[in-house]
C-alpha cells in the first residue's frame, strides 16, 4: 500500500537526506519497499521525495495477514462472538482463547467451543496450550483436521493454574523441554505454527531471544512478545525496547504486544521494537474498533466507522445477543457482563442504570435497559 510520500528540503547533501530518512523509516519497521525517489540540487539547497510503500502484510507461510496488527488471545474474552465482532470492524488475525491441548482432544465440555467455529475464518488462529508432547501434537492435528488456517503455541500464560501444570510461561524455565512440545506440534500439522511468550521467566532469566532462535529453528514462524516477564504478570509497563534484542535473533516476524492501547502506543511499540507488527488485548476491551483504528493511524487503512448515539447500542445489542446465542441465555448472560461493563465504562453510564444492567437476569430486560443507555449518555 502507498502510504507515504516524504519530502526533505535542506542545505545539507542528498546523500544525506536519503540515509536519515531511510535510517528512521527503517528503523520504525515501517517501509516495505522505496518505490521511487526524485531530487534535485542546486548549489545551496536541495530537495528530495521518496514515494514508499509500508509493510501492511505479514506472511505466515501461504497465509497473508493484512493488517500486522492482530487480537491477542484473552482467556474468557475472546471467543468467537468478540473475535467476530473485532473483525467485523478490521483485524489481520484474531487469536482464540488458549485451550488445554489434553481437555481438547478428550473433548472436555466447555473447552472446544472456546477455539470452535472459529476453525474456517481466514484471520483466526486457534491456540493451544499444554506440557505434554503426544497432546499438544494432538490438539495441533485436531485443530488443523477442522479446518484452522494457524496454530499458536502458548508459552507465556503467567496465571499459576498453568504454570504449576507446567505449561505457559513455566516453560521458559526449561527450554529444551519447550522444544520438544514446538517440535511435537510443527510435525503433526501442515499448517503454520507460531508462538506467543513474553521476554522470560524474570529478571534473572531472560531468554525469549535463545527461545526465539531454537523456536524458528524447529519451523515456528511468526513470534508475539509480550513485553515482560512472568514474575511481572501484568504490572509496571511493557518493555518494547526488550523486544528488540528478540526480534534481532531471529528473521520470523515478530509481532510486539503489551500495553497498547492506540495509534500513538503502536506506533512507539514499532519504533523501540522494530518489530512486524502489534497484537492487542485489553485495549479492544470495550472498544472492538480499536485494532481496525490502530490500522488507520500507524498502516494508513482505511478508517473504521467508530459507532456512535444508537449505533453504537446497535453494536452492544447485537454483540449481547451473538453471546446469548454461542453460550445459551443463562452463561451468555453472565459471560457478557465484563464486555457491557467495559461498554458502559466507555459511555459513562451512570451507576444505578449500570448495576442494574449488570444485576439482571432476565435477557429481554437487559436488551430493554440497554437500549436506554443512549438517553443516559445524552443526559449526562
Ligand atoms: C484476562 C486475560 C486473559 C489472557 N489470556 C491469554 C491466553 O489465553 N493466551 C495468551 O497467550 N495470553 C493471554 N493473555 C495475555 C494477553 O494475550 C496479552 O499478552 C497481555 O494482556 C498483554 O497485552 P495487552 O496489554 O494488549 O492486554 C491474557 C491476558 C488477560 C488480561
């Protein structure tokens, strides 16, 4: 995509002009190619324009993922009726809820409904995580066999359920045990591979470059980085900087995830990262739009229609009946107050309207209560 046209005008020498322009280019990640450059130079000032072409593209194998900026994978958030949603307003992937490969495969009730349907949407990655080889080269197969177009390794989950299963994170503690599971699942499927971590166990042990390298070694082909460690679960901020030594190691692209939230975040996690790409989580919670404006701002797509006044509760609604829908109307009703609660955090609902949206059990009160939120957010 043409994205950029960039003039400089100045005393200094061509020469010049062009290597610090495409240093910083280059160095934000963001040109694809230098489509034509036209100067010219008199004897005290000279001019130049680049027309270039950014990266809006990331291919995983045979798969194209436009644009590099993807929906990370949120444990109880991201099922399909959000990742359809997400994507309805623009994604270049959108990632399912990590699944255990072992429950999967034994098909434990509850768990293949958090990857399924999912299975034959272009942008979708299933993902799946566990400790064992044989199941995780299973949950691999059994994904591909219906229909996935990516799988994704979860070596990065912090929450201590996993890690004590020694899945996740945990398995930055021991390398060569990860590879025997990365080796497992590139084997079993024909389908790309990737893998999610984050930078390293802690402080102490920072080895997502070393996982990295091995990882791409054994056919992963693309790397999301949550910039910071387990022992940091979510606090302080992500180190975007940190990524970059990862990204170095290896020539997959490497997508950049923590903390952001907008065009301006994404634009600076791609500047201190020089990675391929961004994934967002919490900062689509409430706001689906997010990703596709992210896209708008830092990869010049074009922009999303933000809903507004009834659009947007519109939006709500149907988001709201998509969950009731997917899940039965008791769970769906429950499942969905987290996503209302962030659409109403977003609107600044009032508080007595809010609880008693978030209270109610019976479905068709909350779509008639929800419809008033437009009054609400006019009188406020
Ligand atoms: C509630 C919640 C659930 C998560 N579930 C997963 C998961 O299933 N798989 C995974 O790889 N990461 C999971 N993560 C981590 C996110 O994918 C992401 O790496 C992290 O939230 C940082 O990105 P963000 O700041 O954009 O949210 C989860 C995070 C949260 C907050």
């Amino acid at each position: 995509m043409l994205s950029y046209v960039l003039t400089c005008a100045s005393v200094n020498s061509l020469a010049v002009q062009y290597s610090i322009a495409c240093a910083l280019m280059m160095k934000i990640g963001a040109i694809d190619e230098i489509l034509c450059i036209f100067s010219c130079q008199s004897r005290s000032y000279s001019f130049t324009a680049m027309a270039m072409v950014t990266k809006t593209d990331i291919s995983v194998g045979s798969v194209h993922l436009t644009p590099p900026v993807f929906l990370a994978p949120l444990a109880g958030i991201t099922d399909l009726p959000f990742r359809n949603l997400v994507s309805s307003f623009g994604a270049g992937l959108v990632v399912s809820e990590m699944v255990a490969s072992q429950e999967m495969v034994q098909a434990k009730a509850g768990v293949r409904e958090k990857a399924e349907l999912g299975f034959h949407v272009e942008n979708t990655s299933v993902q799946i995580a566990g400790r064992d080889a044989y199941w995780m080269a299973e949950a691999a197969k059994l994904v591909e066999a219906n229909g996935a177009r990516l799988v994704d390794i979860n070596m990065g989950c912090p929450a201590k359920k996993v890690v004590n299963g020694y899945a996740g994170s945990a398995l930055l503690q021991d390398l060569d045990h990860a590879l025997t599971l990365i080796e497992a699942v590139v084997e079993a499927v024909d389908i790309p591979v990737t893998l999610k971590t984050r930078l390293g166990w802690d402080d102490a042990l920072l080895n997502a470059a070393e996982l990295g390298k091995r990882a791409e070694a054994a056919g992963i082909q693309m790397l999301t980085i949550h910039g910071r460690t387990r022992c940091q679960f979510y606090k302080g901020s992500a180190d975007w900087n940190a990524i970059a030594g990862i990204k170095q190691s290896v020539t997959i692209p490497v997508i950049a995830n923590g903390d952001i939230v907008n065009g301006a975040s994404a634009q600076k996690a791609l500047a201190a990262s020089g990675a391929d790409g961004v994934m967002v989580g919490r900062g689509a919670q409430g706001r689906p739009w997010v990703l596709a404006q992210i896209a708008s701002d830092v990869f010049s797509c074009a922009p999303p229609k933000i809903p507004q006044g009834q659009d947007r509760i519109d939006m709500i609604c149907g988001h709201y009946d998509a969950m009731l829908a997917f899940y039965g109307s008791e769970l769906g009703n429950r499942v969905a107050r987290k996503h209302l609660g962030w659409y109403m955090d977003d609107l600044n609902t009032p508080k007595d309207l809010r609880r008693a949206i978030l209270t109610e059990k019976n479905t068709a009160q909350v779509l008639r209560k929800l419809q008033n939120l437009d009054d609400y957010e006019v009188a406020a």
